[in-house]
C-alpha cells in the first residue's frame, strides 16, 4: 500500500483503488471538502504524475474520458485549487509521492488498464439530493427531478411561467456556461421536445448564474449528479451530457469605462443586496462580493 498524507489531503492506494481524501486545513478548497472522500478504481486511471517543486510538489491524476461524471461537468469550468484530482504534496513527503505515483504505474501495466475513452461511467456522481442557488432562483436534484424556483430576481417571463419541474427522463443534455467578466453565466437543463433556446435571463428551463465562488461549487455538484444520470456520452445517438464550456462574450463597452458597464455595476449590487438580504449570501460572503465590483468603478 502506498499513502501520501499531508494538510491538503490524502491519496492511499491499494492495487485496486485510489483513495482521495481532502484535506481538513482551511487552505483546502471547499469544492473538494463538499466533495469529501472519492474512491477511483483503478479501471478509470489513465496516467498518474507527480511535479516536484521549490517547496514540495504537486500530484496530478488523470483520469480516462468519460470515466468520471464529475470530471465531465467540472472541467474546464473549475480553479486548479477546486480539483480533487490533484495533491499539494508537503517537502517531506515528496519521496513518498514518487513512491506512489511509481505503484500506479506499475499496476496500470500489470493490468493492462488502457487510457483511451471509457464506454461507461466508472464512478458515481456526488450523493443526492443537492441545491444550488443561481441570481435568480435555485435548483434542486433529488435524483429524478430537477425543480426551478424563482426568486424576487427573476425576470417577468419566467415568474409567469411558474416554478418549473423536470425529470431525468425528459431531459435532453445540462449546459453550464459560466459567468465571465460582467456578463451573467447559467445553467440550462435542456427539454426533450423543446428546441426554442431563449436568452437565460427568459427561459424558464434557465438558471441565472452570477460567478460567485459558493454559486459554483453548488452547481459544480448539481450539475455532475445529472450527469451521472443522463445517457453515457459513448451511447449511441446519446447527445452530450454537457455542452464545451466558453467564456461568455464581452459586455458593451468591454473596458469597464462605458455606461453600460456603470449601469451593469449597480445592478450586479442591488442583486447582490436583495441575495444578502434573503440570507442567500452570509455578511462575510457579501463584504467579498461587493468588494470586487467596487474595484471595478
């Protein structure tokens, strides 16, 4: 067995699984602590590399495509810092992390583990029932429905449509945009049958994200449990579980300098506020938030 331990978390591995426990240390991302512990066959391993550096180094797991639900929805789409997938290894126990890396290796060779795409997901996606709070409303997974809420926010085309419930089996494909710069980002759970694709901000199958750092590791969450449940990307005719994420375009302006991007500032407070308020974001949450923006003026 081989372990490397350390404050940002622990790896063991036992021939057969690679197990990942997140650290308890408050430098420790709290996507990985919401996370908690993964356990990864070794069936789902591609590659395996340990990056020495000044003080210590990095362990970094690579896992086959389509292996893993959570990598499905969270990639390209989460910090470094939020990825359990990779270890802060301490100065002294760099030899260990050698160690281990070189046991992963040797036992993806023994059992001829291939690193091409996975035909199936070989891992769970995280425990339900989870929530996340979106700029105009939340959205709960019990494992078989997804159900929209509305918040004061929300724009008068989705406060007519009502709150919205829609089951695995209607749903076509989750697409999580995230926000970017001043422009709002969202999470669209695709309808079978429904092929208008309105603005977020007015699609009642559409929650309104605003980039705040608690707002994302909830949806990172949501979003791979769905994941987990829709048609393996690999399945014939199965359409893609999430759409490639991409940076939202620009708002008007693009240099903060403009009108609109003043106009957009005080807006992006008040929600702020009415957020606060409703108890959505705690007093510390919200002195970071309204800080960045005023930066921004």
């Amino acid at each position: 067995m081989a372990e490397v331990m350390g404050k940002d978390g622990t790896w063991t591995f036992d021939g057969e699984v690679l197990r990942i426990v997140p650290g308890r240390d408050r430098g420790v991302h709290k996507l990985r602590q919401l996370l908690g512990e993964v356990a990864v066959p070794l069936e789902a391993v591609a590659g395996i590399s340990y990056e020495p550096g000044k003080k210590g180094g990095r362990l970094r797991l690579r896992l086959r495509e389509g292996a893993d639900p959570f990598t499905q929805a969270a990639r390209g789409r989460i910090s470094d810092a939020a990825d359990p997938y990779q270890l802060a290894v301490d100065a002294d126990r760099t030899g260990v992390a050698g160690y281990l890396v070189d046991e992963v290796r040797n036992a993806l060779v023994i059992e001829q583990v291939p690193d091409g795409p996975a035909s199936r997901y070989l891992m769970p996606g995280p425990s339900v029932p989870l929530t996340a709070a979106g700029g105009d409303g939340t959205a709960t997974f019990d494992g078989e429905t997804i159900s929209l809420e509305w918040n004061w926010s929300v724009e008068s085309a989705k406060r007519s449509a009502g709150p919205q419930r829609i089951t695995i089996a209607d749903l076509a494909a989750v697409e999580w945009i995230p926000a970017a710069g001043l422009e709002n980002g969202y999470v669209r759970f695709q309808v079978r049958g429904v092929a208008h694709r309105l603005p977020p901000k007015h699609d009642p199958h559409c929650l309104v994200l605003w980039g705040l750092e608690k707002e994302t590791r909830t949806v990172a969450m949501l979003v791979a449990a769905v994941t987990a449940r829709l048609p393996h990307p690999s399945a014939s005719g199965a359409p893609p579980a999430l759409e490639p994420a991409a940076p939202a375009s620009a708002g008007a302006g693009g240099t903060g300098d403009g009108p609109d991007d003043h106009d957009a500032l005080l807006r992006r407070l008040r929600e702020l506020g009415g957020l606060h308020r409703d108890g959505v974001l705690t007093d510390e949450e919200f002195a970071l938030a309204k800080q960045a923006i005023l930066r921004r003026f």
